[in-house]
C-alpha cells in the first residue's frame, strides 16, 4: 500500500464511506499503484485510510463484484490480474455504450458542439505528445471520451461507463507505460474529430470503432511487456510468457 493514506472526504453513513474506499481502491488498482496479484488486508486498507472494518469490507466486496479483487477461502484477498478474456468484455461493452452515444448525439443535433469541445481536448493532447506528459495524456483521453456522453445528454450514466469499461483501463493504463503510441492514439481521435465536424454520422462511428478496438491489438506487447501482471482464465497463476 501507499505510505501516505489517500485524502478522503467522508461522506455520512457506512454506505456513503464504503463508496468512497471502493472509489480509491479501484482508482489504485487501475492505477498499478495496487499490483495484479497483490494481497490485501482489510485490517491494513482500514488502519491507513483512518476507517473502520465494516465500510472496509463492504468496498472489497464491491470489487470483487466488478472483477478488480478476488477473494479466495484459506487465502485471502487479492488484486485480480490481467486477463483477455475480461478485457474482450469490457471492450465489447465500451464499444457499445460509446457508439450508442455517439449516435445520439447525431440524433439531437449536437455533434457540432460536440465536436468543437473535442478539438480543445485534442490541443492539450498535442501539447501532451509534444512533451511526452504520459499521465496527463492519458486523462486528456479519459476526458476527451467523456465529452461524448456530455453532449449526449447521459452525463450521469458515467458510473455505468466506468463499471463496463474497467477492465478496458487497466489494459489501457499500462500500455501507457511506453506499450502505446500517444501520436498515433492522437490522430485517431482527431480522425473521430473531424468525421463528427463534418456530419458524418457513419464515418465518425467507423472511426471510433477502430480507435476503441485498438487496445486488442496491442494485448500482445502488453504481454510481452509486463508478463508478471496476467494470468491464466480462471485461476490465480502467473502466465508463463
């Protein structure tokens, strides 16, 4: 765990708290700060947040739900690791939601909004790329996406985004430690730009379709990369790539 306890702001009741622990857990095991297959203590996550047992818990269950911890009986509890089988389902899922979204916009009229609030994201992207600011880049794309459920009027659907697509970010966190290519991700999400400026509901679509099935195609040099974190379907062993 961190050295220093994550800031918290707590909410009232064991309800509004366990949400607030589950929300920097998985904020740290997107994150890598929480490592796949890492154990963790309930007694040790509550004693460094400043919390008790009980929300503590609740949050580790929460998790486990979504598939970011694995609680197994005799042993404990651990940070799921990667697995294709969990990201070709969060893709699946994100690729839905976002189109469906996309084409909303269209359907209300707003994809000329929508497009010129992308082309202000994409400038901080370029600066980003520019200067190699890895992280802020990737918010930047974090936001840039988020802009498309705004103009679609579903803005306070995010937390159902984030819940399909967690698995997706995991993957998507770690390619940015050097396995993705920020100027090409950049010129995708211009491409997706400038088919939304341009009316083109179908080309648009394409455009990010292709860019969102992008993170299949790099699994490998995940891999390759960083084998420690996956594992085989349905077990807790190490891959042996």
């Amino acid at each position: 765990m961190a050295n220093q306890p994550t800031p918290m702001k707590l909410g009232s009741g064991t309800d509004a708290l366990s949400r607030q622990i589950y929300r920097v857990l998985s904020a740290r095991i997107i994150a890598f700060e929480l490592k796949p297959f890492e154990a963790l203590s309930e007694v040790g996550i509550a004693s460094e947040l400043g919390v008790s047992r009980t929300p503590t818990r609740e949050a580790l269950l929460r998790l486990s739900d979504i598939g970011l911890v694995e609680v197994l009986p005799q042993r404990g509890t651990f940070v799921t690791p990667l697995r294709e089988p969990d990201l070709e389902r969060s893709q699946f899922l994100r690729e839905a939601l976002e189109l469906a979204l996309l084409k909303r916009v269209f359907q209300l009229g707003r994809h000329k909004e929508l497009a010129g609030r992308l082309e202000l994201e994409i400038g901080i992207q370029e600066t980003c790329a520019r200067l190699g600011e890895m992280e802020r880049f990737y918010e930047s794309d974090e936001n840039f996406h988020a802009l498309i459920s705004d103009a679609a009027g579903l803005a306070h659907i995010k937390s159902e985004i984030d819940r399909a697509k967690v698995h997706m970010d995991r993957f998507r966190r770690l390619m940015v430690n050097g396995v993705d290519d920020m100027n090409l991700v950049l010129e995708q999400h211009k491409a997706i730009t400038e088919t939304i400026a341009a009316g083109n509901a179908a080309a648009s679509g394409k455009a990010l379709q292709v860019h969102l099935q992008r993170v299949l195609r790099l699994t490998d040099a995940a891999k390759a990369a960083f084998p420690q974190y996956f594992a085989f379907e349905g077990s807790l062993r190490r891959s042996s790539r």
